[in-house]
C-alpha cells in the first residue's frame, strides 16, 4: 500500500474520483465511482471503469497499460479519501467478472499485512461473510475503516 499512485481528482463529496492511466503508449481516463445500496445508505458499492469517447463509463474494458498496480493503489488513495469523509460506512467490492473478482482477492491477499493496519476486511462466499482468509476464494469483499 506504500506504492506509487496517480494523481486523482474528487468531487465535493468524495463519491466520484478521475485519473488517467499514463503508459508509453496511451493514456486512459478512469474513473472510481462509490455508490450506496438503496436499502443501506451505509454501504457503498466500488466500481472502478474506463471513461469512453462518448462519456460512458465500461468495466468491462481490458486496458492492458502495463500498470495495474499503479492504479490499485490508486484506489486504495481513494479509499484512504472516502473513508475520511464517510468513516462509519462500508465498501463493497465485486469483479465484474469472476477472474477480476479473484485478481482482487489476489491483491488483497498480498497486502493483507499493511491492510489490516487500516481496514476491516471480509470476504461473503453465498451470502456468509467472514474475515478475509487468504486462501479462501470469494464472491465479493466487504471493507471498512479499522
């Protein structure tokens, strides 16, 4: 979690951040968008995306620029940023597909140690949420404020 980021940009109420994605051969805008479940306000959906020509926000593109790491320590900064703002609530984080899904369980494996300086974190297998063990897979991750 000590990694390099890139710079990023937040609006007032720290739900939406941009940065772009700079490697040699392109430059990608993506966006970070926290989003609260209708039934609760407490709990806020992570969706990380590029942002189109046409002002569209995909999370399905593949970006191939090299610098994945970069940008998941991009949004962990943003984390960092969200939970200043909202320290009583949760983040919820889903892949939007299943290999993204078990690359953030990889990632969260990884830096379990420095991340748990920081967060709460579990992992929810059918709806069962537990704390996060790094061998377990999950379908989705539930983080919040330590």
């Amino acid at each position: 979690m000590k990694s390099e980021f890139y710079s990023y940009i937040s609006d007032e109420s720290c739900l939406l951040f941009e940065f772009n994605s700079i490697s040699d051969l392109k430059i990608i805008r993506k966006i970070i968008a926290y989003s609260p479940f209708p039934d609760n306000p407490n709990l806020f959906n992570l969706a990380l995306g590029d942002l189109l020509d046409n002002g569209e926000v995909s999370d399905m593109s593949v970006s191939n620029n090299s610098d994945m790491e970069k940008v998941i320590s991009t949004v962990i900064q943003t984390m960092f940023h969200f939970f200043k703002k909202y320290p009583d609530c949760l983040i919820y984080i889903i892949g939007s597909t299943a290999e993204r899904t078990r690359l953030y369980r990889i990632i969260i494996a990884r830096e379990i140690t420095e991340a748990n300086k920081y967060f709460q974190i579990y992992g929810i297998i059918e709806s069962e949420i537990e704390s996060f063990h790094p061998n377990r897979s999950y379908d989705s991750f539930v983080i919040g404020l330590r």
